[in-house]
C-alpha cells in the first residue's frame, strides 16, 4: 500500500459520500464511509498513516460537507492515530476488530463533534446529540466495516514468504 493508492481511495471516497451516498440515506441516517476506511487504514498501517489519511480526508470533509473548518480533521485524526498505535497489538485478520472499532469510532466521533460545536457557540440540544449518537447511524457503519473489511483486505495485502512446497 503506497501513498498513490491512498490518495486514489481519498478521491472515490470524496466522489462517493458527495454523490451517490445521500440517495442511501436509512431513517434520515447516512453512513460516514470516512471514518469506516480511516478504521480500516489506521488498523492496517499504523499511527502515521492513518493520522495523516484522517486529516488529509477530515480536512476534505470541512471543506465540502463542514459547518466549521477544522473539527472534522481534530476528530478525524485522533482516531486515526489512536487506532494506529493499538495496531501492532490487536490480529486485524479477526473481522470483529475492525467492526468494533468502527462502531467506537462513531460514538466517539460524534461525541466530539458535538462537543467542539458547543464550545464554538453552536446551538445543538441534548436529545439530538443523544439520538445521533446512540442511533442507526452506528449500525450503518457496523454493515458497511463488514464489507469494507473484505475488500480493503484484498487491497492491504500483507506480503509473506513461503518456503517449501505449495
């Protein structure tokens, strides 16, 4: 896995989540197919790579989809690089890690960001902070680690040497 192809999965997920993602919507609920692959990156690679991947696409997401300029990046890349220092302890080849880890990752994300915008003056009540995040939303993401799971294990090959017969 080189910088290109990261790169190449930060613009499909860009084109993505801004086009075809909202007519998926489920009760009002979008998936943040963001932080699904940000989990899977950082579990893959490691601190540096997933901290930079979560603020190269946190910043993308302020730019184009954010009320103010910086939160999803803050939020973004503390996962990222939390995820990325427990990645040489947990066994990524397990799929109940990387669903796991995204169902945490979007309480935590949502927490925060809930968090952050009160402390920038932005008027968000209780009972919608709790609903978005104790929500479908946690689920949708659940479903669609599952499926990333299987396809970014396909593009984060972990090269291996084998000796002897096949």
């Amino acid at each position: 896995m080189n910088i290109p192809t990261l790169i190449l999965i930060l613009i499909i997920n860009t084109i993505f989540q801004s086009s075809i993602l909202p007519y998926l919507s489920l009760f009002g609920y979008l998936p943040n197919t963001g932080l699904v692959i940000i989990v899977m990156v950082a579990l893959r690679k490691g601190k540096y790579y997933g901290g930079f991947f979560a603020l190269a696409l946190g910043l993308i997401q302020d730019i184009f989809f954010g009320q103010v300029v910086g939160v999803n990046a803050l939020i973004l890349f503390f996962l990222g690089y939390g995820l990325g220092l427990i990645h040489e302890v947990l066994d990524i080849e397990n799929m109940v890690i990387p669903i796991l880890s995204s169902v945490i990752g979007t309480i935590y994300y949502n927490y925060f960001y809930y968090v952050l915008m009160f402390f920038l003056s932005r008027e968000i009540p209780r009972e919608v902070m709790l609903q978005k995040v104790f929500s479908i939303e946690i689920l949708y993401n659940g479903i669609l680690a599952l499926l990333l799971y299987k396809l970014f294990s396909k593009i984060f090959v972990i090269p291996s040497l084998r000796f002897g017969k096949r």
